[in-house]
C-alpha cells in the first residue's frame, strides 16, 4: 500500500545546492595541519605526488632550456673573440700604429727652447703613461734632456696600440721576409736573430740616419705588454731649412701596410729643421 505523507502546512523555500560551495566550506572547516599534508587525500600544499612531479619535471624542463641558451651564447662568443689565442678572431685584428709628439709636421728650431718643450712634453707624458721609469728605457735618446731636439737629432715615439687578444706573426728569418722588403729589414733580422719580433723600418726623402732605441723591433714575446709596444727612433744628419717625409713601417706577417691610411701597419710625418 502506498504511504500516506503529511506535509505540515506554511511557506517552503527549495535552494539550489552546489558542489563546489559544499567542497570549499569543507576545506575552510579542515585544520590548518591537514591543508600542508592530508594523508587521507594523499597531498602536499594540496597537490598530489602526481601533481609535484609535473611542476619538478616542468621547471627542470625549463632551466635546462635556459641552461642550454646560456651555452650556447658562451660558445659562439668564445668562439668569436676568444678562440685559439694564436689565431686572431674579430676583435684581434691587427693593431694601429701611432707616432709622438704630434701633429703631423714636427717644425721645430734647435736654439729655441720654447718651441722644443712642446715636443719634449708629449714624449715624457706618454712614457710617464706606460711607466713611472718609462723615460729611462730611452734615456740614450734623451741625452739633452728635451729628446734630442736641441742636439738636432731629435727622437719620435713609435707605439703600437694596444689590441687585447693579439698576437704576431713574426718573420723570424730571411727566408720568410715579404718581396717587398726594404734592405735594411733584411739585414736587421740577420743581427738580430731570434723569434718574436716586429720588426721597424723607417726612411725618408731626404738622405738621413736612423738610429732606434733599444733596437729596431718590438718585443711581441710578452703579447705587447707595458713598454714593449714602445720604439724611439732618433733621426740624425737632418738636412736643415728642410721638409723631410719621413715613413716608419711595421713587418710582421698579420699586420698589413696599408700605404692610403697612415696608422695602418705604418706612420707618416713630417721634418722641418729650422736652422739660421
């Protein structure tokens, strides 16, 4: 027989129930220990060990992409500028040649003092850059204390810039000497045997000597350091009331002698001794 159900009188109200409300007032209600770890779910921080292990593999993932960028820019940069110290990459192209004291023609009269510090104060500047005891390498081409200029024999500074991560090629014999050698290279690297050397040359329009100090060559056995990219050369005989074009070039199989562009692999400048 079918039950017979009383249902009270009065006003009714039908709510809507939805799960996830119920979900979350059951979580608000769970204490604060079982939210860290709820061994009944089996969670963590409310993820499950499924759930760490994709985060873990994920970020494992993603710096080991990093990682990898991260070689490879290293290794095309190393590769770029600093391979093989021998072999000059990018940055080590072969360094510019420089000459002091400026500008480009050195006019000067031996019996005015005045005129001749100019000149002599840019040659101890740049020493004094190098070195305290800079002056004192070449203190044979400094005999009158203003470089010579007052003995009519006056000095110029030859330097080869700095290039990090160059290094010569030298000619370290005849044999090896390019076509177009002058003769006194030739016989520069007879006196003075041995490897790493750039060699210098230097002549001029006018019959004249030159006389370099220490030697005719820059010492590259130390990669250029420090003094060693230094050269006086003292030019001596100078015919008087003169302009005089004076050419200093630099042999060494990795610096090219570009003849249109001073600085390049050579200098040029001009002498003019004044002489009443």
């Amino acid at each position: 027989m079918p039950v017979d159900f009383v249902v009270p009188a009065g006003n009714y109200e039908v709510r809507k129930r939805f799960r996830h409300l119920e979900t979350q007032r059951k979580r608000y209600q769970m204490p604060w220990s079982k939210s860290v770890l709820d061994l009944e779910h089996h969670t963590l921080f409310g993820r499950t060990a499924l759930g760490w292990a994709r985060i873990i593999y994920f970020y494992l993932l993603l710096y080991l992409f990093i990682l990898l960028i991260l070689a490879v820019m290293i290794t095309a940069f190393y590769y770029c500028f600093y391979k093989d110290k021998l072999s000059p990459q990018i940055l080590k192209g072969a360094p510019g040649i420089s000459r002091f004291p400026k500008p480009g023609t050195i006019k000067f009269n031996p019996n005015i003092l005045e005129n001749l510090y100019f000149y002599a104060d840019q040659i101890d500047s740049i020493l004094y850059k190098f070195d305290t005891f800079g002056p004192q390498k070449f203190v044979e081409c400094n005999k009158d204390k203003l470089w010579g200029y007052h003995e009519k024999s006056p000095c110029v500074i030859i330097k080869i810039n700095k290039v990090y991560g160059f290094t010569a090629k030298t000619y370290d014999d005849v044999e090896s000497l390019p076509k177009n050698k002058p003769a006194i290279l030739e016989e520069n690297v007879k006196k003075y045997p041995g490897g790493n050397k750039i060699w210098l040359t230097c002549e001029a329009t006018k019959k004249m000597d030159f006389h370099f100090i220490p030697h005719p060559y820059f010492d590259a056995s130390n990669d250029l350091t420090y003094l060693d990219r230094v050269v006086a050369v003292q030019m001596k005989n100078i015919p008087p009331n003169e302009e005089v074009r004076v050419t200093c070039k630099v042999w060494a199989k990795n610096i090219d002698i570009t003849e249109k562009y001073s600085g390049h692999g050579h200098v040029k400048f001009y002498l003019n001794m004044h002489v009443k």
